[in-house]
C-alpha cells in the first residue's frame, strides 16, 4: 500500500500540478488574463446569475393556442378546397379539437372526403418510425368530415415553433447589448433564458412578453366603433379593437389585412421632424411597399390602424397615396417604448404566445455581497478545519491540511476546465467539502491510532490503516456521489451549482484525501525513518 | 506536542443498553414531525407555492410599518414584509394572484414596484414563480428525495447485506422527517434550497452509517461468536472518534457559513447543521438497534432469523 511505483508517482504529481494550473487563473485579475497566451490555461469558473447578477426566466409557449390556430387555418383551407370542388356544405367550424364540416348533399361526400385529403401533406415522423407521417386525419360518417391534425404534425408544428421563437428571441436579447446571453429550449415547450449583468430586467420583459405580430388594416366606414357596440352587431369581416394607449378607445378594423408586419424590411427609433415627438421609422421590403401603395391610392382619405398584438397604436388618416417604402409610426411613445418597438419590429413577430412562467433576477449589489459572504465563510471555515485537523493529528494533521489545500485548488481548477456554473449554494458546497474531504483522512488516522494501540510498529499500523479504511472512504463517498448526482439531475440553476461543487468536491477530495495523503505518507516514511509515530 | 483528543482512546460506552430509550426518543421525534406536517404544515416559499419574492435595499433602515401599510392597500392578498440580514434591507413576499394567468404575476410585480417608489434604493432580487412551474417543482422535490432514498438502500444492499439496507434507510428516514420537523417547528422557509439540504443531509447520514456498518461487517467476521449486542457496541466505539472527528471539521465549516455566509444562506446552512447533528445521532443510537432488532446474518448460512432470536434469549 506505501509502495509506489514510479510512473504512478509521476501520475500522482502531474494530476496535482495541472489541478494547480488550471485554478491559478482564478486568482487573477481578469483583465490580466487576456495577455496570457492561449496555451495556458486561461479560463475563470463562470459564476452564476446568483453570483455576477442578472436574469433567469423561464418562457413558456401557448400550445394550445398554437394548435387553435392551425384549426382556424384549417378551416380556410378546407373552406377553400370544398369552393373549388363546388360541394355545398353547412357547419363548417372547430369542434372538439378538430375541424368538422357537413357535406349538403349524400352524393358529394366522397368527392368532398377527397378535396379535403389532397390538402393533406407530410411531415417527418416521430422519434421511434422516423418515417415521414400524413399531417391529417380525414374521416367521413355519413354526411359529416372530421378532420383532425396528427401527433406527428403537432409535434413538428411545436418543434418549428420553439426553434422560430428562439431565434426570435435571440435577436431582441441581441438588441439590448448584453454579454454572454444563454437562450436554449427546455423541455417541449419552454425556452430558457438566461442574462448576465443586466441593469434594467424590466426592458427585457417588455421585449419577451410581446408577440409583436404587427399589420396595417383599414379601418371600417360602415359605420362607427360607438354604433357597433351600441347596436352589438359587427359588420361582417370587422372587428372591435381597442386604443393601446389609455383611454382606451374602440376602433371598427376591417379583419382583412393591407399589410403585413413580415412585409417590414427595418424599423428604427426617431423624432417627428414637426412635433418633436417620439417616432418609430420603418421601411418596407419591395412587396410590401407595392402593396401599401395600392390600397393607399384607392381609399385616400380614410383612416387606416396600425396594429399590434390586437392593439390599435395609431389610425392615422391616408391624406395622398403612400408610394415611397418608408413610413412613420407615431403613437404618444416615450422613447423608451420607441425603441421597444423598433427592437420588436425589427426582429420580427413569435409565431405564437409567449409567457413568462419563471423569473429570477439578482441585482448586481447581492451578488457581489454573496461572493464577499461566501469568501469570508469559506476562509474562516477552513482556518477552523485547518487548527482542528492540526491540534487532533500534529504532523498527520499537516498532511492532511495540504491535501486539503490542494483538494480545494483541485475543485477549482476543474471547475474552471469544466466551465461549470458556480452559484451561492454552489459556495456552500465548496465550504461543505472543506467540512467533510477530511474526513477520509480522519478514518485513516483514526485506524492507525487503534493498529498503534494494538502495538503494530509505524509502517505495519500505517499500512494497515490505509488498507482497512479504503472500503469505508469508498461506500461513504459512492453515498454521498448519489445524493449529488440526484441533485444535479433534478435542480435547477443555483441548486445545480451545489449538486456540481459537491460531486466534484467528493471525487477531488478522495485522490487528495487518499491517494496523495498516502503518496507524503510513503516519502515521509522512506525519508526518515521513524522509529514511533505520534498521532 | 500534546494532540488533541475529543474522545479517549479506548472508550466502552454501552450505547446498545441505551436503546430503548434511545429508540423511544426516535420514535416521539419521527411521530411529532409527521404530527406536525400534517397539522402546522411546511411554511413552502413561492418555489413551491407560486408567487413573488422582492428583496429591496432602502435608503436608511426601513420603515416596515409603513410598507406593509402601503402595499397592503394594493389589495394583493397576504404580503409579508421582514428585514432581511440587516435594518436596510427588506424582504417581500406577495402570495401569488389567484388566476390561472402566467402573466398575473408581473402585473402584480408592476404594482409593487410602482408603489415602493424611490423608497426601494436598489432592487437585489425579484423571483415570481407562476403557478405552472411551482406544481412541477414540487414534484420533482418530493421525487428527488424518494429517488435519493431508494438509490441509497439499493447500493447498500448491493455492498451488505439486506438488514443493513433495512436498518440505514430507517435512520435516513428518521434524519428526513425529523428535519422537516424542525422547518416545521421553526416554520422556517420551504424552498428548493431545503431540498437541497435534505439530500445533503440523506448523504452525510448515509455516510456516517455506512462507516459504522463497515465497522460492524469487519468485526463480524472477526469475532464470530461475540454477542451481537457486545458486537455491535465494540464497533460503535471503535469508530466513535472518528464520528465526532467528522462531525466537528463539518460542522466547523458550516458554522462559519451560517454566521459568515450572508443571509440568503441562513436557512439552508441551519438545516444543514441540524442534520449533521441528527444524522451522528442516528448513526449510532438507529442504525445499529435496528440491526440488533432484526438480527444479521452471521454465518452466510440463512439464519437471519435465528440469530435474532438467539441475540434476543443471550439479553434476556
């Protein structure tokens, strides 16, 4: 057990220095670390939100209304087909989740049943076949059609719009100028966002929590907003929506509209050249600005609504056709909602409804205060385990304080290789495994203490000690490993960051604790020799 | 040099006599606690009940009257305001809008703010957690612990013998709820933290077992025909300096955390440290009665039973 064998010690002690190495460039400033030449290890741990400050927030989609609009189109499109077959029908609308319609007359079902198949097409499979699926379900019982979406394109509806989203998403974090931005997909539906050091959380929820799905209609002059709720009828093709701003007023808009907010090729935050006010500037891609155009020219001097997320921001009046590709959008904005705005158009709408189901933000002043904190708690902890361990053990003690030394510069330093995530309770669990890496070498020295006592001399009782604890130190440590492990599998953010400490804390501990104690042991004991070990 | 030595070198404390009134205590502790949850319950923090957490820094120490005066007239349901750590730092808690809404919650986070004004000179932290994500977390809290427990009793079956199985996830139980015991005595907050410090302390009693176990299992084979009683109370003793030897570098250091580690930690690092206390205790007054209880077998030959009643005529 004392003997090493030469390339096991070059092992032993080569583990040692990288662990050294790669913590070292933790105890520099980091502005120094960018002269440091690539080769060397130049990487800090990466400190949590919990720790640097900033904003965690999880975002969930609205599948539900996801999939309610992929009915509604439905509707169309097999409104659509059944034009085009020329086949009467009655009741076409959503019911119980799939779209169904009654065919007028026995003799049209079948080509009806066949209008309606052709619209289906395939998406790719799931996980299990792979093979590409129908996107729906086409089923016909006497004079009625169901027509219902497949698992397989909800699934692939879902999928296209989380990775949409994302990169929506993305693009207006982009836009706030922030460093290091971790934006990933979470679970099927749910986007998990991530900002380091932002001031103002406030700016980035206004930026999330919008769909932003923006167009140009105009506005109806059949009659008024007043007349039509007066009267609760709505001409057809019209709906009631209301001012953004309060109070909020009633428009009549037409459903049908001019322009699309996709049609937008840039958007940006400025001042009316007259009032001073306010402004979002945007331009039309080439498409967009041909079809503004049109219906410019043909409706001068009506009102038209700019909306967005069902919202009138504005209705101005179209006083001459619109021909240029460029427009103003004025709204009684501060700037601050300007520049909201522009960020939103410019990066283009959700496909879908987003909420924000998780939030948790970290001033910068409590994550400084908590790294201040835990330092302090970690130094004060290890004097005390260091005294303790010295005063039980004296020279073993030591020994055992210098694999504690290099335990903790260890942890650190595959921290650092890992880019592991090091949070407030993550410091906690460094402090804990301060408490308890010396516990390995507690088992050891307590059972050289009882071989002495039986009367073994030095080497036999150290031998003996090393070999009869190494099971304990083993089954306690797997233990420990589990309930780490567990963690890391079940947490999230900071209660991750201790599940990481603690199982790396468990595994540095044991080599230290262990092996290395038991390779200064074995030099120790070559060196000089003892005749009695006091311990 | 004289070293320090917490516990003499030979000790013979009878701790297997003690059982009964050990396992008594055990017993009060593990039914109090279950009394308790159902009764005074777990105070759960909105990790799991949902809801928003506001911690602020004020300019001066804070008026905690009036601010609970102010925002109690939002109308927002229960609003708990505390210092937090120090006079100038207030903690608040918002009980989450009853609405099946996500989006309620930073409606109401809106208003809070709103109505702190200038009197919130920075806003350290802001947590809402809608009602979704808290259903989930609990879930996943109580599964994590369930998963932890049946993890443990597997490999300590798969390393000894099934008693010993038996008798560590018995003291690991009796660690668990006499903890939650304590959050509720204390009614000190319930969070994913607290989890975290149950599954902590889950590993630190597995540990502290698992030594005496080995210690038991050696001896086993050493003395074979050593009263278990006898054997069981040499192999406590045995390790008994080491018990207390870890115990104290480990409390050591938590006790430096709670006192030093901020007050967000507070909670945690206490929980901690009651469960490093529990779990030393059980390790030594419930780990090793339990396997006095249902005997071990000693042979290899099967006769688990046999032995126990054996062990159990030897007493009598």
């Amino acid at each position: 057990m004392l003997y090493f064998e030469r390339w096991k010690v070059v092992l032993i002690v080569l583990l040692c220095f990288a662990g050294l190495a790669y913590s070292a460039p933790n105890f520099v400033p980091k502005a120094q670390l960018e002269n440091v030449p690539g080769w060397l290890p130049n990487k800090q741990i990466n400190l949590g939100l919990d720790l640097r400050g900033g904003s965690y927030m999880l975002l969930g989609l609205d599948t539900r209304g996801l999939e309610h609009s992929r009915l509604q189109d439905l509707v169309n499109e097999v409104r659509n087909a059944l034009r085009d077959v020329r086949v009467p029908y009655t009741g076409l609308g959503i019911q119980g989740g799939m779209v169904t319609v009654t065919i007028t007359r026995a003799e049209d079902v079948e080509k009806a049943r066949v209008a309606i198949d052709n619209l289906a097409t395939t998406v790719s499979g799931n996980v299990f076949s792979g093979l590409p699926e129908r996107d729906l379900l086409v089923n016909a019982t006497g004079q009625r059609i169901d027509v219902s979406v497949t698992e397989a394109a909800k699934l692939a509806q879902l999928q296209a719009a989380v990775q949409q989203s994302i990169e929506i998403v993305r693009r207006r974090i982009d836009e706030l100028g922030t460093t290091e931005p971790v934006i990933q997909r979470q679970g099927a539906d749910r986007i998990l966002v991530q900002v380091p050091g932002l001031e103002d959380p406030q700016q980035l929820k206004e930026l999330l929590g919008r769909t932003a799905r923006m167009n140009f209609r105009l506005v109806s002059n059949a009659m008024s907003a007043q007349q039509a709720i007066a009267t609760r009828t709505v001409p057809a093709g019209t709906e009631i929506l209301y001012s953004a701003e309060e109070p909020r007023e009633p428009y009549l808009v037409e459903r049908r509209i001019m322009v699309g907010g996709d049609r937008l090729r840039d958007a940006s935050p400025g001042f009316d050249q007259r009032t001073g006010q306010p402004v979002v500037n945007f331009r039309f891609d080439s498409i967009g600005g041909r079809q503004f155009g049109e219906v410019t020219r043909e409706n001068v001097g009506r009102p038209f609504a700019i909306v967005l997320d069902n919202e009138v921001i504005s209705a101005p009046r179209i006083n001459e056709p619109i021909l240029g590709d460029s427009g103003q959008i004025s709204g009684n904005f501060t700037v601050q909602e300007a520049t909201n705005l522009a960020i939103l158009l410019r990066s283009g709408a959700l496909p879908v409804d987003i909420t924000i189901l998780e939030e948790r933000t970290v001033g910068p002043g409590l994550g400084a205060d908590s790294i201040a904190a835990g330092e302090i708690a970690a130094l004060i902890g290890a004097a005390a385990v260091v005294v303790f361990m010295i005063a039980s053990y004296g020279f073993f003690g030591v020994l055992a304080v210098a694999a504690l030394v290099l335990n903790v510069l260890m942890l650190f330093g595959i921290l650092s290789i890992l880019q592991a995530t090091l949070t407030l309770p993550g410091i906690a669990g460094i402090v804990l495994t301060i408490g308890m890496a010396v516990d390995a070498n507690v088992l050891i020295y307590e059972r050289i203490r009882e071989e002495v006592l039986a009367g073994k001399g030095p080497v036999p009782a150290i031998e003996t000690g090393y070999n009869k604890a190494l099971s304990s130190i083993l089954d306690a440590n797997i233990t420990t490993l589990i309930s780490a492990a567990i963690l890391f599998q079940m947490g999230t953010g900071p209660v991750r960051g201790f599940a990481v400490t603690l199982a790396i804390g468990i595994i540095t501990s044991v080599f230290t604790a262990y092996t290395v104690n038991r390779l200064m042991i074995s030099v120790w004991l070559r060196r000089s020799r003892p005749k009695a070990i006091v311990l | 040099m004289r070293l320090l030595k917490l516990i003499p070198d030979d000790t013979h404390i009878p701790f297997v006599k003690w059982r009964h009134i050990a396992v008594s205590l055990s017993v009060i502790v593990v039914v109090a606690s279950a009394i308790l949850l159902f009764t005074r319950g777990l105070h759960f923090g909105i990790d799991f009940t949902g809801g928003i957490l506001i911690e602020i820094s004020t300019d001066g120490p804070a008026d905690i009257a009036e601010l609970r005066r102010d925002l109690g007239g939002l109308g927002l349901g229960e609003i708990q305001i505390q210092e937090f750590g120090q006079a100038d730092d207030v903690l608040i808690r918002v009980q989450a809008p009853d609405s099946e809404d996500e989006a309620a919650s930073q409606r109401v986070v809106d208003m809070v703010k709103a109505e702190l004004g200038d009197r919130a000179v920075e806003y350290r932290r802001v947590e809402v957690v809608g009602p979704q994500v808290s259903g989930e977390l609990v879930q996943d809290g109580i599964l994590a612990v369930v998963i932890a427990v049946v993890l443990m009793l597997i490999y300590i079956w798969f390393r000894f013998e099934w008693q010993f199985a038996l008798g560590s996830v018995i003291s690991l139980i009796h660690d668990v709820m006499a903890t939650i015991g304590v959050f509720c005595i204390l009614q000190l907050e319930f969070n994913l933290a607290s989890i975290a410090a149950l599954l902590t302390i889950v590993g630190y009693s597995m540990n502290d077992t698992v030594i005496v176990y080995d210690r038991i299992r050696e001896n086993l084979r050493k003395y074979k025909k050593m009263d278990l009683s006898e054997l069981l109370d040499l192999s406590i003793n045995q390790t008994l300096s080491r018990t207390i030897m870890t115990s104290g570098t480990t409390l050591l250091a938590l006790a430096a955390l709670f006192i030093f580690g901020g007050a967000v930690l507070r909670d945690f690092t206490f929980a901690m440290i009651f469960g490093i206390f529990v779990g030393t205790y059980s390790s030594i007054f419930v780990g090793a009665p339990v396997l006095l209880a249902i005997g071990v077998n000693r042979d290899g030959s099967g006769g688990a039973a046999q032995t126990a009643k054996e062990s159990a005529a030897g007493k009598a």
